[in-house]
C-alpha cells in the first residue's frame, strides 16, 4: 500500500473509503532534505572545479556558489497550496535552474575577479560548469522524491522515478555521505589530503 498523503487521505474521504494509514513521522528535521542538498551541490561543484583545474580560491568560490544556487532553488521554487508547499516549474526543471547557475555563475567570476585573483577563461568557464552541475543535482536529487520535477518550464505535470519521501533519514544519510566523499576527493585532489 502506498504511503499517505495528503491527497491520497482526500480522494479516499471523498470515495468514503477510509484513508491509508499515515506515513511514520520521521525523528528528522523537515529541513534535512535542503541540508541534503546543500552538502550535495557544494560536493559537486567542488569537485568538479577541482578536476578541472581551478586553484584552491576558485575551488572556494565553486562550493559557495554550489552552497548558494541550493538556497535560491528551494527560496524561489516553492508556492504555497493551503498549509502544503508545492514545487514549481520557476527554478523545478533544467531551464529554469539552468537560468539561476546563471546568475550565480556571473556573481561568482564578478567575486573573483574582483579579488584580483588572475582568474582565467578556462577557470570561468569551470566555474560555470560546477555551478551549472551543482543546479542539476538539485533536479537530481527531487527527481527520486514523491515530488518529482518538471520537465520543462512549459510543462505542468511533474515525473519522478523513485517516488521516496524526502525526508527519508536513511537515503538522506547516504546522499550527504556522497556529498561529503566529492568534498574530501577534491581535498585530496588539491593536495590538502595526503593520499596513502
């Protein structure tokens, strides 16, 4: 039997049928998913600035700029229906968070190349890769939701491909473990891990 949720228990009220049994609150944060994400797009664009070259600062300003497409993805992706927020097809699907690393990458190679820090074309471009991969694995990782994401920005239906709740401590775990080996791969990468 699928999960309860919020639509299931109407249709089932309204076919006086009685409502499928809830979902077990989980003991974790409704936050986590978003620090999932967090850990995830910063490992990414990390990883991706350090094997593509990048110095240490640019690797930097990969992670916080992965840090930050995150937050606006969820920030400016969400609307309200009743009491339950609802993704939306604004930053939900590869046009819209394509549009966002964007505007995130601009912002990144303005800071460094305000810093004075000799940023080349080629770390710019890397820049723009990482931030553009962390935005993707945002869409990545609500792809496997109950959520899903959108398609295009035209669509208005949503796909999915696991259907696992968000909030799940188990999958939440290992994603951020994922996240955390990106982040410590490009440590070693740069020469901050000694490798055995």
């Amino acid at each position: 039997m699928l999960p309860c949720t919020p639509a299931r228990a109407t249709r089932a009220r309204e076919d006086g049928l009685k409502p499928p049994p809830a979902r077990p609150t989980s003991v974790v944060s409704p936050r986590v998913k978003l620090v999932t994400h967090v850990i995830v797009g910063a490992g990414v664009a990390v990883f991706a600035s350090a094997h593509l070259g990048c110095g240490l600062q640019f690797v930097a300003v990969a992670g916080a700029a992965g840090t930050v497409i995150q937050y606006l993805v969820d920030m400016l992706g969400h609307e309200r229906v009743g009491a339950v927020p609802r993704r939306t097809e604004a930053t939900h699907s590869p046009e819209g968070a394509t549009f966002l690393s964007l505007l995130v990458w601009v912002a990144a190679v303005a800071v460094s190349y305000q810093a004075g820090w000799g940023l080349t074309l080629a770390c710019a471009l890397a820049l723009g890769l990482a931030v553009w991969l962390a935005a993707m694995s945002h869409l990545a990782l609500d792809l496997v939701t109950e959520g899903g994401v959108y398609p295009s920005l035209r669509s208005r239906k949503r796909v999915r491909l696991l259907g696992l709740p968000y909030d799940d401590p188990l999958v939440n775990g290992a994603t951020q473990l994922v996240g955390a080996v990106l982040i410590v791969a490009s440590m070693a990468k740069l020469g901050f891990i000694p490798l055995m």
